[in-house]
C-alpha cells in the first residue's frame, strides 16, 4: 500500500504541473529520495501512466488519460449534463463540453462535439489553467481576492493582482464569459454551473471565431444559461 501511495501522490504532483515535471522536481514534490522518485517513474513510463513531452518533462501518460475517459463517460452530471449538452450542439452547431475545477486548473469531464468538419475538439481529460480563458474565468467567479492570489501564486502568474479581480468581479455581474483570444481562432462562451454559491462546473460552447463570434454566441447565451441553471437544481 506504501507504493501505491507513492504512485498515486506521483501521478498527482505531475498532473497539477501543467508544464510537466523532471524526476527532480517530482522527488522534491513528493518528499521522495531522487532514487525511489526515479525508479518509480520509469516503471510508470513502461506502464504507459506517465511519458516524456518534447522537453523532455514527465507528462500524465496516454493509459491515464484512457482511464479518466472511461471514469468521466459513468460521473453523475456527465450523465445527466449529456442531453442538455446534446441539445446544445445541435442548437449552436458548435462543440459543447463540460469542465471542472482542480487545484487552479479546469478539466474537461464531457464533451458533445460539433457535426461541422472544422470544429473544436476539448476531449475528456483535457486540462488547462484557470486564467485567460472563458472557461477557466467562470470557474472562478466566486472567488475572494485572497483566493484568487493563490491561483496567480500557484500559476507563478505575473499578472496583477487588482486586475483578475476586477475582471472576476465584471464576469460575476454579466454571469458569463466569451473569449476569442486566449486560442487563437477560438471562440468560446462559457456559463457557470452554480451550487450552494460556488461554481463547481462550467458549461462551454465553443468554435472557430471565423463562425463563433461574440454576436453569434448571444444569440444563444439564454439557451445555455438555461441548461446551467437546470444542471445546478
């Protein structure tokens, strides 16, 4: 059970990393001798549970990722997120995912892709950081100042302070977020999921900005409001 532990905090620590982590970094991380750190990385490379990026950093493996597809595809409110995520595929035209929170990153949980040949594509697993996107943005929306400090520290984020809280506050207000920056030629409208105060899900439409536009998204931002709002009784 002792190993088991080891490798469940390794496969945490390397997943909070958005960038990867060395075997250094991952023995520092977990409080591990840099040869028992070693070791069990390379056993979790043969396994396929962890692999090396082009920069040579260890990255949450392809057999990880299977798995957490499989998990997402039997939660509770993908299954129940599903019809209104279909339903708002086929009003937009555009992909519709489902996100959540995780130590100052969103995870992508569902996703209902668009029928168009050019289209977003946001697979279960895909994980990214919390700040600049629509997605990411919405999640925080209840955020205080002290905790949104914690989301720049942990992102090493220079971005000031007083500014994501003035832009927190502006989503919190509108209820809603669309980007077209953040991916270049993206566009994304996101809406928060909303429980007991908190936004513990985000439901995002997103695809290409050449289609997706700002204009195109309000048109059907009260469908997908709706669609929250049920999600969260």
């Amino acid at each position: 059970m002792r190993s088991l532990a080891r490798v469940m905090a390794i496969l945490e620590f390397v997943a909070s990393n958005t960038e990867g982590a060395t075997i250094a970094e991952i023995a520092k991380g977990v409080d591990l001798h840099i040869a028992t750190a070693s070791r069990l990385v390379h056993t979790l490379r043969e396994e396929s549970m962890l692999e090396q990026n082009r920069a040579h950093r260890y990255v949450v493996g392809n057999r990880v990722l299977s798995l957490a597809r499989k998990g997402m595809d039997q939660n509770e409110l993908v299954v129940r997120a599903r019809p209104y995520m279909q339903r708002l595929r086929d009003l937009t035209g555009e992909t519709v995912s489902l996100h959540v929170p995780y130590e100052g990153l969103r995870v992508c949980i569902g996703e209902v892709r668009s029928k168009h040949l050019i289209s977003r594509a946001l697979p279960p697993g895909d994980v990214k950081p919390v700040l600049d996107t629509a997605t990411g943005e919405v999640l925080l929306i209840n955020h205080t100042a002290e905790e949104l400090a914690e989301v720049l520290a942990a992102h090493h984020s220079k971005e000031d302070l007083a500014v994501v809280v003035r832009r927190v506050a502006g989503l919190r207000e509108q209820g809603w977020s669309f980007v077209d920056t953040w991916v270049d030629g993206v566009g994304a409208l996101s809406v928060p999921i909303d429980s007991g105060g908190r936004a513990v899900a985000a439901l995002t439409v997103s695809g290409p900005s050449s289609r997706y536009t700002r204009t195109q998204a309000m048109v059907h931002l009260p469908d997908v409001q709706q669609a929250a709002r049920q999600l969260a009784e």
